[in-house]
C-alpha cells in the first residue's frame, strides 16, 4: 500500500466526475495516491531506505544522505 513513512499520508478515494453538456452526467470511483520518492536517510545510526511524500521533503522533515 502507498504510505509515507513520515506523516502516513495514505491512498485518498472518491468519484471521478465527467461533464457532459451543463451538468454532471456520471460518477466513477477512482483513487488518489501520494507522490511518495524512496530516499536514503539515517534512521538510527544505519543509511536506510524509506518512502517519503513530496511535501516531507519540502519541508525538510527528512534529510537525504
């Protein structure tokens, strides 16, 4: 499963919407998953791999080695 190992940011759900003319004509379900990168950072001594969002990495909540 998408999951940020930070601030476990997971998979959202909801319905993906199409237009036809003026109003909303269906309704499909469809997942939104987090734009997670795989970085190398320290965890406890050790260079270990974890799963990172974007926004923790923007935010530097997690430094890279």
């Amino acid at each position: 499963m998408a999951k940020c190992a930070i601030c476990d940011k997971t998979v959202s759900n909801g319905n993906k919407i199409s237009i036809a003319r003026s109003h909303v004509s269906r309704r499909a379900p469809r997942t939104w998953k987090p734009n997670l990168r795989t970085v190398t950072t320290i965890v406890n001594g050790q260079p270990k791999k974890i799963k990172v969002c974007a926004k923790c990495l923007r935010s530097g909540k997690v430094t890279r080695v």
